[in-house]
C-alpha cells in the first residue's frame, strides 16, 4: 500500500538537520521521486524510500528534534 501519490506535498530531511519541502512525481516499490519546491536540482528528481518522507513539516521537525537529542550526550 502506498503512502503517498503523485502530487502529494512532503517533507524530506536533509543532512539530518534541514527540512526541506517536495512534491511527490512517483511513487513505485516502496520508493518515492520527489522534486524539491526551492528548485534546487532543476527539472530532476530525487529518488528516496517512502520512510523518509513525512506528510507535514511539524513531523518532519519533531524527528529532527529527537534525533538532536539523542545525540546530544554522545
């Protein structure tokens, strides 16, 4: 079952610190092309694994957050 569509708004976290916005182009085998909004990789796209894209940007940075934290005593 997939978990988004073509067309779908998404949030990628990029270097795990940036939150970055995209638009699903396909979806196919439980991996996801997206093309970020800012424009940054032209006319390509970008292919990631449907777990890495969350639907809202508040997700997106509550991972963020959690991930800083737990990496913070290290």
């Amino acid at each position: 079952m997939k978990r988004f569509n073509e067309g779908d708004t998404v949030y990628f976290i990029a270097s795990s610190i940036f939150v970055r916005k995209a638009k699903v182009v396909r979806n196919a085998g439980g991996f996801c092309t997206i093309r970020f909004s800012d424009g940054n990789c032209g006319t390509s796209g970008t292919r990631v694994r449907e777990s890495k894209l969350y639907r809202t940007e508040e997700e997106a940075k509550k991972f963020v957050e959690q991930h800083q934290n737990a990496n913070k005593w290290r």
